[in-house]
C-alpha cells in the first residue's frame, strides 16, 4: 500500500512539473534568452542582445512576426532548430522580448 501511494504521489508530482512547464511565461523566456541549447554554437540570445540590447522596439510587433525574426535567429546566428510558433516556449519567448519596452 506504501509504496502504490508513493508511485501515485511521483507521478502527480511530475504530472505538475510537465503542466508548470508547457506554460508560457516571462521567467521562461528570459530562461531560453540566456540558454546555449536553442543552437548548436554555444551561443545564445543574450550574446548578441545582452541586457536586451536592441530589442525595445520588439513590443510593438505583432507576435507573428514577432515569431518569424526568433526563428531566424535560432537558425541563422544559434545554428539551431526553429522553435515551433505555435509553442509555449515561442510564446515565452516573446513575452520576454516585450519585457524590454521602453516605459
């Protein structure tokens, strides 16, 4: 009996871990921003944007495009894989992106 509710207490565990981590979120975006695993060169986007360099105007693009210029990113300066647009990692992302608009 011990060890069925402790199986079942893992599993809910990493049921909620799973769920917390398909939500998009800023503090997931600034995660991926910072993470050498988008691409294959040991780069990120803060290499080429630290502090978000550049990117105050990213809050007055549509998602879409938004999408579009993070794609070209990974794959042309990260050498990595597109992210799908329609992910919660695209999406935080994004988000992220649109935390350096001017106040």
């Amino acid at each position: 009996m011990k060890r069925i509710v402790m199986t079942a207490l893992t599993l809910a565990a990493l049921a909620a871990a799973a769920f917390a981590a398909r939500e998009a979120s800023v503090e997931r975006g600034k995660e991926l921003f910072e993470s050498k695993s988008l691409g294959s060169n040991r780069k990120s986007c803060a290499t080429c944007h630290p502090d978000g360099d550049k990117l105050q105007s990213a809050a007055s693009y549509p998602d879409q495009r938004l999408a579009k210029i993070v794609n070209l990113c990974i794959v042309s300066m990260l050498k990595g894989n597109p992210l799908p647009t329609d992910s919660n990692d695209m999406a935080s992302l994004i988000q992220y992106l649109k935390s350096f608009a001017p106040r």
